[in-house]
C-alpha cells in the first residue's frame, strides 16, 4: 500500500472514531488537497477510489485534471483557492464545487456562466471569521444580505460556508462562529478543517475537511 493510502486510511479511521465517540450526526468528507502535487502522488488515492480532491489555482487543476477526469468519472474537483471574475468561466467548466464565493461581482459571472454551460456548481461563501484585512471573504454581519444576493437574485445553489481561521489561532473559536452561522441560515455544509485541527473541525460539523499535507507530505514549491 502506498504511503499517502496509509495515510487516508489512518486519518479516516481517526474522524470515524471523532464521530463515533462525540455521536455526531455528520461524518465528513475528505477532499485530498493536490496544489504542487504530481500525479505519480495522486493516481494510488484515485486507484482506491478517492473522490474528493481540490486545487487552488485555475491553470494547475485544468494541466492535470483534464486527461483523469475522463478516466475517473466519479470524481468531484474543488476549486479552493481565491477566484478571480476573469477565471470563472473555467472555474465553472473544471469544478463541482467552489468553496471561494467572496463577492456579488464573482457571483454575477458564476450566474452567468454556470447558464452558458447549462450547469449547477456547488458552492460555499467564504467567511471572514477573524475579521482579517489581509483575508477575502464575507464577514459574518453582512453573511445574510450577501446569501440573499447569491441565492434569490443570481439563483446560485450555495450549499455551504467556508472559512480559514487565522494562524496560530485557537480554530475551534472560529469553527463555532462558522457553525452558528450556517444554522441560522439553515445550510447543510461546512467546509472547514485542515491538516493541523481536523479533529477540532469534525466536532464542530465540518461536512467537508481539506487536507494536503497531512496525506500527501511536503510540497515542493
């Protein structure tokens, strides 16, 4: 077995233990974070019969993705990096899901493509947990209005929120706040939870975890 199914295995096996022993209602799902990763890496996940897994950047995912998604129908792509207006009609071609919805402006272009292409992507809100300057997203007191925006002008299917919470930060504090919201707008997705508090993430709800490292090593950047 190759190293990064160890892995998978191992940190599946630890959430489904989480889940058993907080009795949560949701076991969530692992998309297998591939940015800077080559195929050689990938294709054992793929031959196991993996099904999540993410990029970050348009270019990289279309590179590497083109040729497998036909061979692996089944898989479901995330789009997790920030999206630029200027991308999206690619976006929208790759992706199943996009976990970056930061602004009305990206939301219009998604409306607009996602009719070209006579499509549904799945979508998350990018939240601002930590109120962060350097950080995209929606802060939590403008969440309903830009929800509102995104479901009943443009007709986009938000399934979920997402949020990065800031470094070296305590993540279940932020996790919560995440958590709250997504109740009061009554979504059935979370994606949040990386390689270092995934197991923080999983007791808070998170329906979909996003891990690199912790699976596939090091990146060479």
């Amino acid at each position: 077995m190759h190293n990064s199914e160890q892995k998978l295995n191992s940190i599946k096996n630890e959430v489904n233990e989480i889940v058993k022993e907080k009795q949560l209602q949701t076991t969530p799902q692992i998309i297998v974070v591939t940015k800077k990763f080559s195929l050689d890496k990938i294709i054992p996940l793929l031959k196991m019969g993996h099904l999540h897994f993410g990029e970050n950047q348009i270019q990289e995912a279309e590179e590497k993705w083109d040729g497998i998604k036909n061979q692996y129908k089944n898989i479901k792509l995330h789009m997790l990096g920030k999206l630029q207006s200027n991308k999206v009609k690619k976006a929208v071609q790759i992706f199943d899901y996009i976990h970056s919805l930061d602004n009305l402006k990206l939301a219009k272009k998604i409306s607009i493509c996602e009719k070209e292409f006579n499509k549904k992507t799945k979508l998350f809100v990018q939240v601002n947990v930590g109120h962060e300057n350097q950080k995209s997203g929606i802060l939590p007191e403008q969440l309903l209005e830009f929800y509102n925006s995104c479901t009943k002008i443009f007709s986009l299917n938000v399934i979920g929120l997402m949020c990065i919470p800031p470094i070296n930060s305590n993540s279940e504090k932020y996790f919560q706040i995440l958590k709250k919201n997504s109740t009061k707008l009554n979504l059935p997705d979370l994606s949040m939870g990386m390689s270092s508090d995934y197991g923080e993430a999983t007791i808070y709800g998170s329906t979909y975890l996003r891990l690199g490292t912790a699976i596939l090593g090091k990146r060479n950047n």
